[in-house]
C-alpha cells in the first residue's frame, strides 16, 4: 500500500484574536497623540488663548456672513433686475458670487457652531459633515476658475483692443 498523507484543513475566523506571545510596539501607541497618553494630554480649551480665540474666530465668522451674505445677494438680486448688466464679466463675477453666497449662509453658520458653540464638537451628524466639507471644497474651487475665466477675459479683450 502507499505512503498516504493526510491534509487537515482548518477554517479559521480571521476577526478571531489568537493569543500570541509577541508584543506590537505601536499598540500602545494607537491612541495617543504624539506618544502621549490621553489621560496625561493637557485641555487646551480651558485657557485664556482658547477663549479669545474662540471669540476673535467668532466675530470673523460673522463678519463673513453678514457681508459675503449681504453683498453677494445683492449683487445677485441686481444682476437678476437689470439685463442690461448681463455681460460675460458679470456673469462670471455672478458664478463666484453664488459660490460665496452659499459658503456664507451654509457653511459659515455651520462653523460658528463647531468652533464657537460647541467648542470642537460636530453634533450634526456625519452626512452633514460631508456635505458642508464638500460644498467648502466644491466652493473653493469654483471661485478659483471663476476668478482664472475672469482674468482670461481680460486679457483676450485687451488683446482684441491693442490689436
């Protein structure tokens, strides 16, 4: 009869913990921040540079709703009334308007929240934080090409007018 070798095949659950004898270096630096553990991080919300902070980070904010929120709406309102405004320049000058309208009424009180109410704490669940980093992103990038088409007119009818 011939050498016969038998298999063992074992299903093992790869979420399992198998206890090992071998320790991991970075466990205990999961987490810690910088290598200093939680308990021993000092509260820098506590100080007086946090609380001017917060407060001078809380007018600026509301600075920039009131006048993005204002100026920009009115420049809207007064492009949308009067079609004798409607040229390119304007038109591209009403997209970055938009753009900056909607950072000041969405995102901006969104901000106030996070930074001055709540000190450092998102409450507003993970789907609007999504939504308000990517309409900041999106918005971002918006005003840059505007802002790049807008100069690119300029200087294709400056050409057109040395010509």
């Amino acid at each position: 009869m011939a050498n016969v070798t038998h298999v063992a095949v074992v299903f093992v659950d790869p979420h399992s913990q198998v206890p090992t004898n071998e320790h991991d270096p970075y466990e205990d630096l999961y987490d810690m921040d910088y290598g200093i553990p939680a308990e021993e991080m000092p509260d820098t919300t506590q100080g007086l540079a946090y609380f001017v902070a917060t407060i001078v980070i809380g007018m600026v904010l509301v600075c920039i709703m009131l006048v993005c929120g204002i100026g920009n709406f009115l420049f809207i309102a007064t492009l949308a009334r009067y079609k004798k405004l409607r040229n390119l320049t304007n038109l591209l000058i009403a997209n970055l308007a938009i753009s900056d309208f909607l950072v000041a009424v969405v995102c901006c009180p969104f901000l106030v929240d996070y930074y001055v109410v709540k000190q450092l704490s998102w409450d507003h669940g993970k789907v609007l934080c999504a939504c308000v980093n990517y309409l900041r992103t999106v918005s971002l990038y918006v005003s840059t090409n505007a802002l790049l088409a807008i100069a690119v007119d300029r200087l294709v009818k400056l050409n057109i007018s040395v010509t």
